[in-house]
C-alpha cells in the first residue's frame, strides 16, 4: 500500500512541475519584455525545470533499488527460514521413524518370546 501512495506523490509532483513550467512559460510569453529577455529567462528555467526532473528521476530510482533490494533481501531471508523448517521437520520424521521402528523390533521381540 506505501508503494502505491509513493506512486501517487510521485505523479503528483510531476503534475505540479509540468503545471508549473506550463503557467511559467505561458506567464513568460505574455510578460511585457523583450523577446531577447523572454527567451534567456525561458532558457534559464528549462534549464533548471530540466535539473529538478533529472534529480527526481535519480531519487525515484533509487528508491526503486532500495525497494528491490529489500525485497531480495527478504527473499533471502525467508528461504533461509525455509531451508531451517524443512531441515527441522526431516529431523523430525527420522525421530519419529527410529521411534516407530523400536517399537516395532520390541513387539517383535514380545512375539518371538510368546511363540517360543
């Protein structure tokens, strides 16, 4: 659930800058300068508009990463978990085996001694 709410700030934020370049370069074509000017400043703020995004790609794909590899991680883990069980539960059943095979040479034993 926390992976989709990071989703969804994530989209959110990528509106709000694409909203916000879109009212920045509308607010700068209709601002009363220079073409000259009006083109530097749309430069200036595509340029920084373009290392904001670049730095949230970068963030985002590291939490990515960081995601994938927990999830490998805990992967890990619970094979190893696994592993421990199976190997807990052979032990067992080799007891329970050796246990029931007693049992059974002992009642063989009573037997032969009534045959006999």
């Amino acid at each position: 659930m926390s992976e989709e709410r990071n989703n969804t700030v994530v989209v959110g934020a990528l509106m709000l800058i694409a909203g916000g370049i879109l009212g920045a370069g509308t607010a700068l074509l209709f601002a009363p300068q220079s073409g000259r000017k009006t083109r530097r400043d749309i430069g200036k703020y595509v340029r920084k508009t373009r290392n904001e995004a670049e730095e949230m790609v970068e963030d985002f794909s590291d939490k990515v990463s960081d995601v994938v590899e927990n999830l490998n991680d805990r992967t890990q883990e619970i094979l190893g978990k696994g592993k421990e069980i199976s190997l807990d539960v052979k032990k067992d059943l080799l007891k329970a085996f050796e246990e029931g095979k007693e049992r059974l040479e002992k009642e063989k034993a009573r037997l032969a001694k009534m045959l006999s």
